[in-house]
C-alpha cells in the first residue's frame, strides 16, 4: 500500500489541471450561475472576484446505470418523478407534455436545496447528494420572468445502501452512462489493477496530461451547460467543470466513488474532486499525499500557478475552502 501511495504521489504532484468552470444551482429556481475562467494568484493572495457562472476492462452494460424502475412515482398529465431507486442515492424525472417554457426540477435535501435544469422529454438522474434524511422533489416549469410553478412534487425519506451510492452513478452533471469512449479509456488506463488510489493516479495523470484549458470557451459558456463526457475526452481541452465531470465519470465508471464538488476557494467560486476508497474513507480533494497526510486536489490554483510551494500550503489548509454543493 506504501507503494500505491508513493505513486500516487508523484503523479497528483504533477501540474494540475488549469482552469475552472460549471454551472452551479442555487436554491432559487431562477438564480444560474456559471463560474469560469483561469485563476491567476500571486503566491498564496487570491484575487478578490467573484466571476460569473458555472480487472478486465468494464463494458457499459456492466456499470451502475440508473433506471426508472416505475415502483414509486408521483405523476400528472406533464410530468412525472420515480423515486423507485432512492436507497441507491437518486431520483429521476421527466416533464412529458409539450412546451417551450425553460424547466427545473429541485431536490431538496436535509440540509441543502439542489436546483437544476430539467431538459423535457426525457428521464434525468438527479442525485441525493445530502445523504440520509427527508426529501422533497419538485418539477418546475417557468411562469414569466424568474417565477417558477410547481407542476408536480413528492418528498420522500432517505435510508442509502452507503454513504456513497450518490456518487458512484451518472447524474446530470457526471453522465458517464452514454459516454462509451470515456468508459473505454478509463478501463484502458486502469488495466488489471485493482487498488483504487493507482486508478485513481492513472486516470488523474491522464487528464492532467491530455486536456488542455479551453480559454474561448470559458468566455462564451452560457448558462444551463453540461459536459459530454466523449466530447470532451475527443477535443481535449475544455473548462474545468470539463476536466473535473470527465475525471469524475472516469473514476465511477471503474467503481471508485468520486464527488464533483463546488463551493469557495477564499472568495472565488470554485471546483474541486474527493475520492474514496475503503483504506483511506473520504479523501477530500487530495492533491498529493506527503508521507503523512492528504493535501488538498484543487486543479486551479495549483496548475496557475506551477505547483508553487506556497500554492501547495494554500491549498492543503482546509480553511481556505467552503464547499456548498456535490454532484
């Protein structure tokens, strides 16, 4: 195990991915944000900005796919929530009636409100990120300017398999279940090992490695965006809701539990990855591991500023860091 970590080590010291970028919910239905753009910071002073948001080789078929089982549903005439999964840490749902009003669907958990985009015409993952508890579901279809109706709703109560069953599927922000490529590399990269810490060396040093920050893209992302994971690992370059939302499936398709998290570095928004596995529990947002303790992955500031050994000692200070949602 000594070994994983070394490993491990040197790869995550490696310069980091650059860039940040997402669309980040807020518990008002009318309020989206995207954050993006590349973080400069001299030594450890963050600029004081808010931008604007957001074994053998797995086959798809053999990963942990949501499905609308149909045993649990609140409906009506437009739409409709199935809540048959809930102990596996999602809901799903589908506005079916014709319209050309923007849709939200919101998950209210015991502590914190999720609000989404809801695309109509389809079934969409939503997962259950607050953990056991009392749940409100809610679809919303927009009445003019930012006022919202409820169209349907269903609150349910939360008793998961694990603590981390809500990340290990495809939600809406983490879809790899139609991403045949991203899951055939990342079974590529892991081969035959089976410690979770070196897939998840392999996979980091790949992306690091590969992609490259998508400037043009970062100054034109609009609202509502959500990564296609193939489309991403095809152009190689992207923001970093890309990098982090292709890690993460990547991490999850090959059985690794994995948070796309977002919250505030200092008083930037911001994203970063914690990782688990059965030695280690949750390990938040690992940058490398020093022989002693974790320090913090945080893709951003780290790759702007060269791995820096200041950079590094801002980022391992759990202090600096406020997150607010997980994926």
């Amino acid at each position: 195990m000594k070994k994983a970590y070394q490993l491990l080590a040197l790869l995550l010291a490696l310069s980091l991915l650059a860039g940040c970028g997402g669309n980040v919910q807020t518990d008002a239905p009318a309020a989206d944000e995207i954050y993006t753009g590349q973080v400069t910071m001299d030594l450890v002073d963050l600029e004081d900005e808010a931008v604007p948001l957001a074994e053998s080789p797995a086959a798809v078929s053999d990963l942990l796919l949501p499905v609308a089982s149909g045993t649990a549903v609140k409906q009506n005439e437009k739409a409709a929530i199935d809540y048959s999964n809930i102990k596996d840490g999602y809901v799903m749902a589908k506005f079916s009636a014709a319209t050309d009003k923007r849709l939200k669907a919101q998950i209210a958990g015991p502590t914190t409100t999720y609000t989404y985009d809801l695309p109509a015409g389809m079934w969409v993952t939503f997962p259950l990120s607050d953990g056991n508890g009392d749940y409100k579901a809610t679809v919303l279809e927009n009445a003019g300017g930012s006022k919202y109706a409820a169209v349907v709703s269903v609150s349910f109560k939360v008793t998961l398999t694990d603590e981390f069953a809500p990340f290990i599927r495809p939600n809406q922000y983490v879809d790899y279940g139609t991403a045949e490529k991203t899951v055939a590399k990342a079974a590529e990269l892991a081969g035959t090992i089976s410690d979770p810490l070196e897939k998840v060396g392999k996979i980091y040093d790949f992306v690091v490695k590969n992609l490259t920050y998508d400037t043009k893209k970062a100054a034109t992302v609009q609202s509502g965006y959500l990564p296609v994971l193939d489309d991403v690992l095809a152009a190689k370059k992207g923001i970093c809701f890309d990098y982090a939302a292709l890690m993460a499936g990547m991490l999850r398709s090959q059985g690794v539990p994995c948070k796309l998290v977002v919250g505030y570095a200092g008083k930037t928004y911001h994203a970063w990855i914690n990782v688990w596995t059965e030695e280690t529990g949750w390990v938040d947002g690992v940058i490398f591991f020093d022989g002693t303790t974790w320090q913090r992955m945080d893709p951003t500031f780290a790759s702007s500023n060269q791995g820096s050994e200041a950079i590094l000692s801002y980022i391992g200070d759990g202090k600096n860091y406020t997150a607010k949602y997980m994926y």
